[in-house]
C-alpha cells in the first residue's frame, strides 16, 4: 500500500470561501514575511504592530496611507478594465509617466488660469496615458503582438522619456542643474486638506472607481468587454467587434492610468520628477488580482497596499529595513494569492492506492 | 464465453453530480458490446474510467478475473484496452505511416522500419482497408483517418477496442465497410464496445446492448432480445417527448439563392468551390455529407463569419454578397454554431446575459448605454419558460449547465428576433433523445411560421425525419438534391461520397 494524493476539481467555492481564500493568502504572507523579518532581526510581531500603528495611528499616518492609495487605486482600476477583457496591460506604469508629462506640459506652458488649467491638465494626462497603450492596443488589434510584451517594454520608453525631459527641454533653469521641473503655479495644484498632504486626487480616485464600476457593470460597453473576456469567439459569433474593442480598452485603461499620473503631479509633487512612481503600475497588477478585478475590491485592497507602504516607510527608519521589503512583502501576498486560486478550483484529496495497481 | 472484462458497481462522482452510480456490466471475449444512453447518461464517464482517465471513487475492474487499477491511459492500453476516440489524435502534417509507428510500443531506437512497415501493410491488407502509408494525414477524409487510429491499436495487439461514435463520421457505404471489420474483429476473438446514437446501427451490429441512464446501468439485454423501439422507450425511460407535426409545403418563393460560391480556408485550399444552393420560403433544406465537406464554411460564408472568395449570394433576388445590405441581412440570419460550448456562449456570463449575446443592443434592453436589468431578467424567465430550460441559480455562470440546457439557451437567443432564415449545424449532436425533438419541434414550427431552415447534419435519420428536401454536399460542392420522400439511403449514400451527380 501506498499513499498518494489526487488532485480533483472541485465546484467553485462559495463568494465567502473565495474572501477567506484571500485573507488565508495574506495572512500566509505574513507569516512567511515573519520569517524574513527574524533573519534581519526584527521581532515580526513588534514590526507588525508598528507597521499599524504608524499607518493609522495618527491623522497624519491615515492621510498618508489616504495619500499612497491615490495612486494605487487610479491605476488599479485602469488594470482591471483591461483584465475584465484578458487583455493584459503591465504597463500601467509607463503610463502614469506620460499622463504625468502631459499633465506637466499643460501646467509649465499653457499659461492657462486656474478655472481652465486643472482640467486641462487632466485631459492631456488622460490622453497621453491612453494614447501611449493604445500603441500596445493597435499592434494587438490588428497583428495579434502580444500586449503583455509591449506595455511592459514601453514601461521603459516613458520612464527614459521623462527622464530625458527633467534632464534637459523641461529641467527648471532656477533648479541648480537638478534634475526637476519649476513648480507648479498654485492653479495647477489640486486641493489639499486639513494641513496634510491629503490631496482631491484621492476624491478623483474614488469617482473613477463609481465611474468604473458603472461602465462595467451597468453599460452595454462594460458588457461587451465581460463578453470578450469570456469568449472571444462567441463575442465575433454574436456580432461584437472585438479587434475595436481591444484597442479601446487598452487606450482606456492607459487613459486611467494617465489619471494617476496627473493626481501624483497635480496633487503631491506638483513638478515632474525623477522616480515619480516607485512601481505603482506594478503595484496595481497585484492589487487588480486580489480584488479580482471589482472596482470595490481595488479601493479596499488599495487601502491595504497603502497601509503596507506608509508602515514599510517606518520600519526602514525604526530598523533600517530596506525598503524592498515592501516590495518582498507584495511578491508574497500575490504568490500565496495565486497558490489559492488553485485551491478555489481544485482540492487534494489523499488515496489509498494498492502498490501493484 | 469467457468474461475478458467485467465493471462491478463503479461510482464516480464529480462536484455536485454523480456521474457514474452503481454501473456495472460485462464484456465477453469475441463480443461486440454495444453502449447506449443519451448525452449525460454517463457514457463517456465510463469509458474513461475504463481507459484510465479517471479513477472510480468505488467499484471494481476485473480483467480475466482479476481486478486491476489503472491510474493512466498507458496503464490500461499496457494491458490491451484501446480506444479510438471522437477527436482523432493523429500528428496532421506526417504521413500515415509515422502516425502508425509513433503508436507502437517497444520499439528500438534504431528500428528496423521496412520490417514494421511490411506488418503494417500485411494488417492493412488483412482486413481489405484501403490506406497509402506514405500519403501525410491531412490529405485524407475523416473516414481514412479513423482507419488509422483502429490501425494503431491492432498494431498494439489490442485484446479490447472502444469505439465512441465512430460512424458519425463516415458514408453509410463507410460504415458498412467498418462493421465488416468490425465482425472480423470479433471472429479473430478480440472484444468490442461500441457506442452510438443509431439505432439501426446498433440493432444491425450488436451481440448485446447495456444501456445507460442517469449514470446508472438501466439494463442488459442480449441480441434478438431488442428492436430499435424497445432500446428507445428504455433510452428514455419515462421522460416526456415533444410532439410536432412536420411542416405544411413551402411556397415556391425563393428567400436565399446561392451561385458559385467560393470560400478558402487557412490554408488557402477551396472549402466551397463553385457552390450552389436555393432555399425557399418555409423550407426545411437538409445538407448532407460527410463532416469536413465544406458544411461549416457554408454556415461561416452566409452568417458573415467567413470571407466569400467569390460567387453570389442573392437574397429576395437582391445581391447581398458584398452590400451594405450584407450585414443587416445577416443579422436576420440565425445561426446555431456547431461547437456550441467554443463559440456559442460566452461561458463565465449568467444566463440572462447569455441570452442577449447577440440583441443586447435592441432598445427594450437598454436604456441610452445603460442596460436595462428588469427587461434582461424579463427575457430570461420568458424564454426559460418557452423553452423549457433547466437554468440554474440566478447569476451563476452559463457553462455550468448540461449540454441540452446549452444547446436550448443558444437556440432561444437566435430564434428571438424571428429570423427570416435559420443556419444549424448538427444542432442536436450530443443531445438527448428529448432535447434533440424538442429542437425538431422548434424548426418545425419555425418553418410554419415561414422561416426556412438549412439544416447540416451528418444524420440521415434525422434529415429524412424532419426535411423538405435534402442537398448534398462533396468536397464543398453541390452534388444534388434528394427527395426525403422517395429517395434511398443507398442514393444519398453515393451522393456523399460524390459518386453520382443528380
């Protein structure tokens, strides 16, 4: 006799056996990071504590953990549109960089007034982030080039884009040769609140979330996209043009992204920047998964990322933790998260099995 | 005779549906056995088991006596059970004879390849199978490459071969020439399970029949213990049949006229070659052949999924072929698509949604670009009810209902907007007994109601039930037409193998 296991399809778990899936996920996650705290040593408990404590300990901690999901919620979103469609965009995060341009270029020379000004930063941001994957949506389209390819190499052209910008056209000529644009004018910033750095680009971040969610769950578009994103064959069968479709949600979900990147100039760092993001467009590939793509799921689980980071900010001063470790931490949570879909589907069941069978 | 192979009370399960409950039957050496059931009853299931696709959670398998446990495919054909399959697993780009030798067990590295080759050619001959070793698979008709699969496991010295519809398939002329061998087989001793819908089929080749229901064994009855009533009445057991009557004649009004028509595959090789065909008003056109024809490049070519070469398509006597009026026509044009579960549906989509795949855009369920969810959900529980579909719970994914149930959701949906004409392939391949009449049923009435109706199948049955008329099709042209009335199977028979040109 000998034991083995067999590995069975199961029926698809019920919505809360698929919730408890994900937080056993995080919580797994914890553990294991538990695991690479002790090696630097750090007691984890202590460290989680203080992750907590300094995310939302304070009004301060809580309008930074408000002030990173920003960013994180924007470009979710824009992933999950494409994702709802199989289409892949890994290039959110290019694309925050050429919205951030954009909406850098209408704000250093437009010379615009303040009525006009932000929302016509915003426009150029939505447009240059859509234009820039609709790149990826036109080649996909029309020759069938794989878009998870060309998003995430064209993640590299923005990056170095805006870099040769900072560096040289649009480098501030009062800025001691660093690497920066001038300052916004005070018509190009959005609103801050309550003496943080809280800024209306999170209020725009949760209006795309409603918008989002209207568009997909409400709309004959958001329909289309759920049909061909579960079968592109029954969709052209049934009339739908799916090659369209394909370019239009990849221009929209870069065009969400683009918003984002209007929201880190416009709202926290009112100039372009080197390192404007720290991976944000990475980030919300993972936060679209766990939210499994509902627009709800992306501001919850962007809150969470948003709790990580600020307590991730406090570790690296607390116990001179790099700040990989974050970014460890994330890899993790997505690494368990995958591991349970397979346990959604599928279950282990051990067999007796006759050893001369 | 000695039993080779006996199943005794095997239970499979799957999540949330037995599949296999309590099945047990025999298969003596030098017997053709054959399987019956309608789609669901567990068939597959059970060759599976047999095959080592699956494991039984309960029950035994005894060969010669004594019982055995597959956990793979290779476990089972190591002791002499093969089967040949629906979808033929052959490499298309190699020739007959590497399809062959890529089947063969214990072979050397080196091996001696004019020695296998001259075994081949002597099983070949044996059995009177016409077959060129060294033409590439994907030259040759269904047919031959299902001689090719039966080929491989008599090279494996298979003691028991399983056959999964394999006449669907071929000619009659075909088939008849596969139950010669058939008998062959079972004098040299070797044992068969036969699976298959036809009924004259079955009464014609059967030593004994077990037919299956609900995953369990209704019964096993010996040869002259059955007639093609019997096996039916136990098939179905006492499920209700709809009752139709076939249509009144059709007008002499032509709807859809079809002149030269060309369409190239892929390939760039003529799937339809100077093809033509007229459907009148109310009509019922059945178009036989043997599958792989031109058939679904026909259905592809007039529902606007194909691009037409050249040649014609009139409708009402207007040329729609390239028109603007082309897509407008075509959306009058319903189509039942011949891989239901591939392009039929979109499969993580509910019901309701399902429904609407191809209309969502018409008014009453929409409002502006928003979705009218009381109208979708209206539809739904009209339809389901029309139609008597088993839906689900509400929002759960379509793909999670049974074959029939799919079948019906993809026929309500195209016979909504009351399509002027009705392109179905092989719409009741893989249905029940039940489910198939009902669709009968629905094209029939369809037809009184003034729609016509091209209806592809590879069941001639079915065409001589429910047809007007019936149009052949060879190698992607029009043979000719038949008369359901006073036609013989024998004529169509040669029609479908292009022999004769009426």
């Amino acid at each position: 006799m000998s034991l083995a296991f067999r590995v069975e399809k199961r029926d698809q778990g019920s919505a809360l056996f698929r919730s408890l899936t994900i937080i056993a996920s995080v919580l797994v996650a914890l553990f294991v990071a538990g695991f690479l705290l002790l090696a630097a040593g750090v007691n984890p408990a202590t460290a989680y504590l203080e992750i907590l404590r300094e995310a939302l300990g304070s009004t301060y901690g809580i309008s930074e953990t408000l002030v990173k999901a920003t960013p994180l919620i924007i470009t979710g979103l824009a992933v999950s549109v494409a994702f709802r469609m199989q289409i892949w965009n890994i290039g959110a995060e290019g694309q925050i960089y050429m919205g951030a341009c954009g909406a850098t270029g209408v704000a250093l020379f437009s010379g615009l007034d303040a009525p006009l000004m932000l929302p016509a930063m915003f426009a150029a941001a939505f447009f240059a982030g859509g234009l820039w994957a609709s790149v990826a949506g036109l080649l996909r389209a029309r020759w069938q080039v794989n878009e998870v390819i060309v998003t995430l190499l064209m993640n590299y052209i923005a990056i170095l884009l805006a870099d040769y910008l900072i560096y040289g056209p649009w480098k501030n000529p009062d800025g001691y040769n660093f690497p920066l644009t001038a300052q916004f004018v005070d018509a190009a910033r959005l609103t801050e609140y309550f003496n943080t750095r809280l800024h209306s680009g999170f209020f725009i971040a949760l209006f795309c979330a409603l918008a989002v969610y209207l568009l997909m769950e409400r709309t004959i578009w958001g329909y289309q996209i759920k049909a061909i994103g579960s079968n592109p064959a029954a969709a052209r069968y049934a009339g739908m043009k799916t090659g369209l479709a394909i370019f239009l949600v990849l221009a929209l979900s870069g065009a969400i992204a683009g918003i984002a990147g209007f929201s880190e100039v416009a709202g926290l760092q009112h100039r372009l920047q080197h390192g404007l993001s720290p991976g944000y467009g990475y980030t919300a590939i993972i936060i679209a998964w766990l939210a499994r793509r509902s627009a709800l799921g992306v501001i919850i689980v962007s809150l969470l990322m948003g709790i990580l980071l600020v307590g991730g900010d406090s570790l690296q001063l607390s116990w001179q933790l790099p700040v990989a470790f974050a970014y460890a931490f994330q890899g993790l949570i997505l690494f368990f998260l995958l591991a349970g879909d397979f346990f959604i589907n599928f279950r282990l069941r051990w067999v007796k099995e006759d050893a001369d069978a | 005779m000695p039993k080779l192979l006996q199943l005794q009370h095997i239970r499979k399960t799957f999540p949330g549906v037995v599949a296999l409950d309590d099945v047990s039957f025999s298969i003596a050496e030098g017997e053709i056995h054959t399987l019956l059931g309608e789609n669901g009853a567990g068939k597959s299931t059970l060759m599976n088991v047999l095959t080592g696709f699956y494991a039984p959670d309960s029950g035994s398998l005894l060969l010669d006596g004594q019982p055995v446990r597959f956990s793979s495919p290779r476990d089972s054909l190591a002791l002499g059970i093969g089967m040949v399959h629906q979808h033929f697993m052959l490499v298309a780009a190699h020739s007959v004879l590497e399809n062959i030798l890529v089947a063969l067990q214990g072979v050397p590295l080196f091996f001696p390849r004019r020695q296998l080759r001259s075994r081949i050619e002597q099983t070949i001959a044996e059995f009177g199978i016409e077959l060129e070793l060294d033409t590439p698979v994907w030259q040759l008709s269904i047919g031959a490459q299902q001689w090719i699969e039966l080929i491989k496991l008599l090279m494996r010295d298979c003691r028991l071969l399983i056959l999964d519809e394999p006449t669907a398939v071929l000619t009659p002329q075909e088939a008849d020439k596969l139950f010669q061998v058939l008998q062959r087989l079972k004098q040299q001793g070797k044992s068969i399970i036969f699976i298959s819908h036809k009924m004259r089929e079955v009464m014609e080749i059967s030593d004994r029949v077990t037919i299956l229901k609900k995953g369990s064994s209704v019964t096993t009855l010996e040869a002259g213990e059955f007639n093609q009533n019997k096996l039916a009445t136990l098939m179905i057991g006492g499920d209700r049949i709809p009752e139709w009557q076939k249509s009144l004649p059709f007008s002499d009004e032509l709807v859809l006229e079809i002149e030269n028509l060309a369409v190239r595959n892929d390939r760039g090789l003529a799937d339809l070659d100077n093809f033509n065909l007229q459907l009148k008003k109310g009509e019922i056109l059945g178009i036989a052949g043997i599958a792989g024809n031109g058939q679904k490049a026909l259905a592809e070519a007039l529902t606007g999924l194909t691009k037409v070469e050249s040649g014609r398509v009139l409708a009402n006597g207007e040329d729609i072929t390239r028109s603007c009026a082309r897509s407008s026509y075509i959306a009058g044009i319903a189509h039942i698509p011949e891989d239901r579960k591939a392009i039929g549906i979109a499969p993580d989509l509910s019901l309701d949604e399902n429904l609407i795949l191809k209309n969502f855009r018409a008014k009453r369920f929409r409002h502006g670009v928003f979705q009218s969810r009381s109208a979708i959900r209206n539809n739904a529980i009209e339809k389901v009810d029309q139609f008597a579909i088993k839906a689900g719970p509400q929002g759960s994914p379509v793909r999670l209902l049974s074959g029939g149930n799919i079948q019906k959701v993809i026929i309500a949906r195209e016979l909504s907007e009351q399509p002027t004409v009705l392109v179905a392939l092989y719409p009741t391949r893989g249905l029940d007994i039940g489910s198939a009449e009902y669709v009968h049923k629905v094209i029939a009435e369809g037809a009184g109601n003034g729609m016509s109706t091209i209806l592809i199948s590879e069941d001639l049955d079915e065409l001589y039930k429910i047809c007007d008329r019936i149009a052949v099709i060879f190698r992607g042209r029009l043979i000719g037409y038949a008369d359901p009335t006073s036609s013989s199977r024998e004529e169509i028979g040669l029609m479908m193998s292009g022999e004769v040109s009426a």
